[in-house]
C-alpha cells in the first residue's frame, strides 16, 4: 500500500521502480511499534510512521490512505491521533519533512503544503535533499527541497 501509494504521489520525482519502503525497513518500523494505523471495516486503509527523535520532539511521516479512501479526512485523523500519542509520550513539538522538486511546481506536494499550513505545521528550514541522503538523491528524477515543518503542541 505504501509504495503504491507514494508512485503517484511522488511522481515524477523518483526514477522508475523505486520504492519508498521495503518489507524489511517495515517490519522494523512495526516492531519499534512506530507505525499507527487506520482501519474501516477490519480493513487497513491508512497509516502513518510516529518516531520519537528527542525526548520532547516527535516525527510524523510516510502518511499513507488508500486512494479509495481519500476525501474522508481519514489522513487528519492519523495525524491527529500521532499528534495526541506524542503528547503523551512527553513531546511538545511535532515535525514533518516534505519533499518538494526544485525546479518545477508538483500538484500533490503544493496540496500538502497548504494543507500542513492549515493544520498548523511552519516551515523551519529549507535542505537540499542531495545534499542530506547523497546516497538517496541518485534515485531521484529531478533535483529536490527537503522542507522542515514543526509544529508546537
């Protein structure tokens, strides 16, 4: 679901078969118990990665709803629900990291911006994605942002 999920999200940003998670790196995930997931009808349909990075810090990431899915607000609820669990867990900041192309503009991504704008989240720093994962970047199709948002919570 994930990588299905992020070929048409990210396109035109990875080259041909490239996969944003492999079941190996998603079972270490689950078993560090950082994957949230959102269930209809006994039914997975939507998830997101929780990662804790400092004592008062959390991460969200690889927000993922099946395409099926989408339009019912089930992404706010994952987001919302990560946000009350890193609450709890002691942070009071929450982050996200968006990739974004440098050089041309991308539908889905402009979309997210404005909705983690709306959701609160501030973008804090701008880093070039090639220069952060060099290793990564090279399976890029084109030169990319790596945008920091934070949120206080």
């Amino acid at each position: 679901m994930i990588n299905a999920v992020f070929e048409v999200a990210e396109g035109g940003l990875w080259q041909p078969g490239y996969l944003r998670t492999t079941p190996n790196d998603f079972a270490d995930m689950v078993n560090k118990k950082e994957i949230v997931v959102a269930e209809f009808k006994d039914r997975i349909v939507g998830l997101v990665r929780l990662e804790t990075i400092s004592e008062k810090l959390s991460k969200f990431g690889m927000l993922t709803v099946k395409p099926e899915y989408e339009g019912r607000g089930i992404g706010g609820k994952l987001v919302d629900y990560a946000e009350d669990l890193a609450r709890e867990r002691g942070s009071n900041k929450m982050r996200l990291e968006l990739l974004s192309p440098k050089e041309w503009t991308h539908d889905g991504k402009n979309m997210l911006e404005s909705w983690y704008t709306r959701e609160g989240y501030v973008p804090i720093e701008r880093l070039s994605f090639e220069e952060l994962y060099p290793e990564e970047a090279r399976k890029l199709c084109t030169p990319c942002y790596f945008t920091l948002y934070e949120k206080t919570l």
